[in-house]
C-alpha cells in the first residue's frame, strides 16, 4: 500500500469521512490532472516523508507523503484551479484506516500494536487528531475554491463545544470473594505474586474473612455499581458498561452473566438509561464463534441486541476484529487506543469506519476513538493526578476546535486507594471538571445515532 497510490475505493473512503466536516460537490474534484475550474489532488506512490512539516493551526504538522517539499498546502493556478501540493489524501488514509498497523508484524505479548513502533511516537502526533489537521487544511482550501467559484460550501461540526463518553470495563466484581480470599492467603505466604505489600496483603485478607462472615457489613470493594450509578446520575451522565465473560480463566472474567446478581445490575443499568455492552474476550477478537456466543449472552440477559463492543486487553487486528464484530450485528466498537499511551490511535477525534485492505473496502461498523484510559496513564505511564488533568485538558482543546469528542475508559476495579492512593476522591473530581466544561454527553449508543443522522 506505501508504495501505490490511493485506489478508488480508498480514496472514497477519506472524501466520506471529510464529509462529516463539510457539505460540498464532489464533481469539482480531480485527481493530478485539469478540468476547469478544478479541485486538484495530488497522488503520489511515494514513501513515507519524515522531516516534512507544514505549518498550520499554531503546529509544525508531518505530512506523511508527499513528492514536494514545499511549506505551502495548496495554491491557486492562472485558471483559478485548486491545487494541493502534498497527497493529503493518502497522509489522511493511512492513519485513519490503521494501514501502518496492517502492514506491520511487530506486536506486544497480547498481539497488539505497539506506540513505540508507530509514526505517532516517530513523528510526534499522538497528543493531536492529525487527521482532523489534514481535514481542515483540504477544507480550507475547497473553501476559498467555492468562494472564488460561487459554489456551495457549508462547514459541519458533530458538537457546538465537544462530546464526552465516559465507559467502564467490568473486568473484575469480586475482591473478597471466596477465591479472591484464597489468592490473598496464598499471597502472604509468598506462594502466588501479589502487586501489594506485606501490610496490605494482611489488610485485605482480614477484610476478606470479614466479608464471607459478614457480607452485609463488609461491602466489596469491586462491586461498586451503586456508587457509580449514584454519582453519575448527579452530575447528568450516562455511561457505558462493557460486562466481560468468563472463557478464559485466567484473563477473563471470574463472574457470569447469568449469575442473579450480574443479571440484576445489567437490567438495572439498562433502566436507569445507562448503557450495557460487550466486553469481548480475550481471545474473541480474531475468533468468530466466541463473539457471538458472548454477544448472545449479553442478548439473553439484557432482553435486547448490544450495540457496542470494547475488545478486553485492547486486542485488535485489523481488520479482521472489525469484520467478526459487524458479521455479529455489533453497530460500534470503542477499543482503538494504545495501551501504553493515551491520544489519537486513529488520528481522529470523530467516529469512523474501519477499512478492510483485503477486499478494499470500507465496513459499516462504526469506532469511536478511545482516547483516556485510566491503566494507561496510572499504572503504565505512572503519571500524578495534576499531569492527569493536563492530559484531559489536552485532548479537551483538541476536540473543541473540530467539534469531535474525547472518551475516556475506567475500570469499576480501579477505585482502591490502596492501589493508587487518591484515586477515589481524584476520579469524581475529574468528572466534575469535564462537566464543567459544558460537553455533550453521551453514550456509545448515543454517538451513532448521532452521527447516523
């Protein structure tokens, strides 16, 4: 793919999703050649530039192909012709659609694509949407074209200030469960690893016994569902939960859907207008058959289709999780972020379409960019509360200059301060504070009808 120019289907691929930006005709629109007065865009079969930058909305930005060195985006010929001078197009595709990632064997232990072999790390554009950046630099240039030409252009934003998802993985429900307890036992023995002291390991296990003696004094510190219903509701949010089965042992979930009280949460959750769905397991995002039989689960449970996915440990492969989910019926998957850091996986801080390269083209699924998610940032990257909100604040601006949206993903079992000391006063606080910045505030559901319309 690096080494050919876009094919047709690719190229309708960008122009669809630079639709969700502006209302224009497309019939101005040529590709290296004149037909006045034209849009023209340049193609290239070049390889990926490096040290080419343009300077555009306050940022040196990489354009990733391009057979000029020029620092101008676009100009305008005698005939008052459009002509781009970098192939914008393909620079757009080959992040939105995750080429780099298709093309590449490198993985982590978990097969997933890593930020430390990708062009975001290279060239330093995870902390931005740059394919928003590429959008808005083709519709500035298409914008003065109809002006000149008194055609029809009219600029669209998804949100007037910008959109907010918030989203839970229910990963674990049981932390002084009787299986739970044992594991803590065996920990201060030194017969298992443990990621807690000496100290806390007694604590725990103390507060576990207590908890089997007396589960109505005790309350578990995972299941926590009523606390977060509560809070969310006060502050006018809807959020997603994504219930993950119990297939693999060891990875996956030690509870069942089926078990009364998880079917008793998801209807409850369902009632109160939150939104429940799939949290894939781990091995279902190249396996067909566990999808669906984990889709069917939820189904039978929440008396309804799910409609949103996130793959458990951020498993992905492109493009085969996303052909499994949409043969399944799934609407949306909302996986797509590095593991090791936060930011703009995709580029792009709108929903999009995932591409399939081996029958080239574009699935109806939908993904909503992750772009925050907890792990990432407190445990992998080890970063304070303050630097936390500073990130937040980041990808805040980003989303408001385009209208698009952040999403951030945490954990009902990463609220112990004994884990992170100040966690659960931090974590209501950082919602307080994007509420306070006046988002749309939606759940995954939400975000495709939205954009469907």
């Amino acid at each position: 793919m690096i080494e050919n120019k876009l094919t047709k289907n690719q190229i309708k691929y960008v122009l669809f999703h630079l639709r969700q930006h502006a209302l224009f005709d497309d019939k101005i629109i040529s590709y290296n050649k004149l037909n006045n007065p034209t849009v023209i865009f340049t193609l290239t079969k070049s390889e990926i530039q490096k040290n080419l930058t343009v300077d555009f909305m306050e940022r040196e930005i990489p354009i990733i192909f391009s057979d000029s060195n020029s620092k101008e985006i676009f100009s305008f010929d005698e005939s008052k012709n459009l002509i781009f001078h970098h192939d914008l197009l393909k620079s757009a595709f080959y992040i939105l659609s995750g080429a780099q990632e298709y093309n590449s064997k490198k993985k982590d232990a978990h097969g997933r694509y890593c930020y430390e072999n990708s062009l975001h790390k290279e060239l330093n554009f995870i902390s931005y949407p740059i394919v928003n950046y590429y959008f808005e630099m083709i519709l500035d240039g298409i914008e003065e074209f109809c002006r000149i030409h008194n055609l029809e252009f009219k600029r669209k934003r998804l949100f007037d200030n910008f959109g907010f998802f918030l989203s839970h993985d229910v990963d674990r429900v049981n932390f002084y469960g009787p299986k739970e307890t044992l594991s803590k036992v065996l920990q201060i023995l030194n017969l298992r690893p443990t990621a807690y002291s000496f100290r806390l390991n007694i604590k725990h296990t103390l507060k576990s016994l207590h908890h089997l003696l007396f589960p109505n004094k005790e309350p578990d510190l995972w299941w926590n569902f009523e606390y977060l219903i509560n809070m969310e509701k006060e502050l006018g949010i809807r959020s997603t939960f994504y219930f993950l089965h119990s297939r693999n042992k060891k990875l996956d979930s030690k509870y069942r859907f089926d078990d009364d009280k998880v079917t008793s949460l998801i209807k409850k959750l369902d009632e109160e207008g939150f939104e429940v769905g799939l949290h894939g397991s781990y091995d279902s995002y190249i396996n067909a058959d566990f999808l669906k039989d984990e889709y069917n689960r939820v189904h039978s449970v929440l008396g309804k289709k799910p409609i949103g996915i996130r793959q458990h440990f951020l498993r992905y492969k492109i493009p085969d999780t996303a052909i499994i989910q949409e043969n399944v019926g799934l609407k949306y998957d909302n996986t797509l972020t590095f593991a090791e850091h936060e930011g703009y996986r995709s580029g792009y801080c709108y929903p999009f379409h995932p591409y399939d390269f081996e029958n080239d083209k574009m699935l109806s699924i939908w993904m909503i960019p992750l772009t925050i998610m907890e792990v990432t940032i407190l445990q992998y990257r080890k970063i304070s509360f303050d630097n936390f909100r500073k990130i937040v604040d980041k990808q805040i601006s980003e989303a408001k200059k385009f209208g698009g949206l952040i999403s951030l993903l945490w954990h009902n079992c990463r609220l112990m301060d004994d884990e992170i000391n100040g966690v659960s006063t931090f974590y209501p606080s950082l919602l307080k504070y994007i509420v306070k910045m006046s988002p749309e505030i939606l759940t995954g559901k939400d975000f495709i009808t939205r954009i469907e319309e």
